[in-house]
C-alpha cells in the first residue's frame, strides 16, 4: 500500500508538504496542490487517518461489522456493543456485509483508511483472509469465529443450545427430526449441525441426511428449505423442526402455515435464538434463547480495555450460556389414527 512519502516523491515535493495539500489544501499553493492529489490517486494512496488521530489524540472510534442489520440477533448485538462503547466515550462505527465476503472486504478496507483503533466483528466465510488487512489494529470476533491467531473471542454456547433442543424434542417423543442449518463454512452453523447430530445418535436415534437442508441464515432459503421438508411423503416427513436462526424459523413457521400444518399438533418447532416476535406469535415459539445484548457488551468491553492495557499471553475466549426456553410450538408427535377393517 502506498504511503504518503511515496506520493511526496512521485510529486517531486516534501512530505510535511505532501501532507498538507492533503489534509489542510487550503496551506498550499494550487499547482502543487494539484500535483499532489494526481500522485496519491495514481498511487491509489488512501491516508491512515487511525495513524494520524493516534498522533494528535483524538481518535476514539471502533469499527463494527455485523452480517445482517435487519436480523433482529444483530441489531440487538450492535446496541450492545455502542452503549458499551458510549459508556467509555468511544463511538461505534457500523457496517453491514450482508453475509457476502466482498462487501465485508471493501468495510474493512474503508476502515483501514479511516477511523477505528479497534475492530468488532461478525464474521463471514471469507473474514479470515479479509482480516489480514489490518495487521496491528485489535479485533474481536463476535458470535462466531474464523480461528484467525491471536484474535480475541466472544460467543454463546452453541453446541449446548442445539443439543438441549433436540434432547427437547427427542424427549417428546419425536423420532423424525428435521433441522434447517445455516451455511456450514460458518463455525455457529457447524456447531448447531454437530450438536443437533450428536443429540440424536446419543439418543440411538439414526442420523438421517435427508431430513437436513441449508436456509443460509435467510428467510426466504428457511421457507423454501421448510417446504421441501414438510412435503416429504407420510412417513419420511418430519415431525419436528430445529431451525438453526431467527431468520430461517420465520421462513419455516410461513411455509408450514402455507401448508395448513398446525404448530404443534401437526409439527413441533424450535428455533435458535430469541425475539419479540417469537415470544408474541401463536403459538409462542419455544427457542434457544442467546444473550444476545451482553454478547455485544462483553465484545465492546473486551476490545476496549486491549486499547486501554494491551495485554500479553494469548487471546481471550469467552463463551456465555445459552438457554432452552420452552413455551407452546412443541408437543408430542400425533398418533396416527388407528384403521378398522
């Protein structure tokens, strides 16, 4: 990446000179500012503004990306982590990736260029190799995590979640099992997926692949995932759901009301995470419960204070607990009714 001397060299002046056509044109004469502005875009020269507000001591910004604002999961982690960041007088400066690599790697390069001392992130499948950009600026991932080196951790329990939902539902009697998992190069996906597995198979229940469909942390993919489930033949169709986020379950609970299925007599479903809307529809949704507002807190506080006192040894991994809450959408699988000849 060009530096600011290389663009004062290709501009033939000096760097304090170079600077100031930069951040202060008004102090320098037109022509050479001009000569300036066409050697730092030829270069492609972006200034470090971190470096420059670390100098004058200004700066205090952190950097936040999440994958999807209109999650109401990410929402409620991004309020935690700027009341945080409020309470210690830092601003959170906020990103959205849309679960896409590319959009992840273009914040990551404008926040380079720009404002935070530290970063918090929810990462993408491709945030391990984007992260490299910002060799020396803290980070702590969020929710999940890309196993990058000395990055600092904040979670929930995922494995304990999945697998206390489906001892849940095993418990009710349900042998047929479904589960709509997110994209399994994301590490939350994979745990729910492991654990969920491993419930069953410690259960004496057989692992059934078919019964096991993508939703990509989505909606619309949870809907089409759910009806593909749900119109399975009698006998191979699943008696109940596990539905590895909030998204996805919105979209199976439309598809299963679009088939005329009743929650629960007709399907048990149990989703990930915890919302308004789960706990107010009808029937009110029985859910693994993430606390999600301190997983935003715990992050904020956690990179604050490796700004404030950089620490030695490796990186922190913190893990909070999840919880089974269990209101109305699972029941008992229907007995089928009994034929007289």
């Amino acid at each position: 990446m060009a530096s600011i001397q290389d663009v004062a060299r290709l501009a033939q002046v000096s760097t304090a000179t170079a600077s100031r056509a930069l951040s202060r044109p008004d102090m320098v004469a037109t022509t050479t500012r001009d000569r300036v502005l066409h050697a730092a875009r030829q270069l492609g020269y972006q200034p470090n503004v971190i470096a420059r507000s670390l100098r004058q001591g200004e700066t205090r910004t952190i950097g936040v990306i999440v994958t999807d604002i209109l999650n109401p999961f990410h929402a409620q982690l991004a309020k935690g982590i700027q009341d945080a960041a409020d309470r210690h007088g830092y601003t959170a400066f906020l990103f959205n990736s849309d679960e896409d690599p590319a959009k992840e790697r273009r914040a990551i390069e404008t926040l380079r260029g720009h404002l935070p001392q530290g970063l918090i992130i929810v990462p993408t499948s491709g945030a391990r190799e984007n992260l490299a950009a910002l060799s020396g600026v803290p980070i702590v991932e969020l929710d999940r995590v890309t196993g990058t080196p000395a990055v600092t951790t904040v979670t929930a329990d995922n494995a304990a979640g999945a697998a206390a939902a489906t001892r849940h539902l095993i418990s009710l009697g349900h042998t047929r099992i479904g589960m709509i998992v997110g994209q399994q190069d994301i590490s939350t996906a994979t745990q729910r997926h492991d654990a969920y597995r491993s419930a069953l198979e410690d259960a004496g229940l057989t692992y059934d692949p078919a019964l096991v469909l993508p939703g990509n942390h989505r909606e619309d993919d949870g809907h089409r995932a759910a009806t593909r489930l749900l119109t399975l033949p009698e006998g191979r169709r699943p008696t109940a759901l596990f539905i590895g986020n909030n998204e996805m379950t919105v979209g199976a609970v439309l598809a299963a009301r679009a088939l005329n299925l009743s929650i629960p007599t007709d399907l048990s479903i149990v989703g990930f995470d915890d919302s308004r809307w789960a706990q107010t529809m009808t029937p009110p949704l029985t859910v693994v419960a993430q606390p999600t507002y301190d997983l935003g807190t715990q992050a904020a506080e956690q990179l604050i204070q490796q700004l404030r006192r950089p620490r030695d040894g490796p990186p922190l991994h913190i893990q909070l607990s999840t919880t089974l809450i269990v209101r109305h959408s699972t029941s008992p699988p229907r007995t089928p009714a009994l034929t007289h000849h």
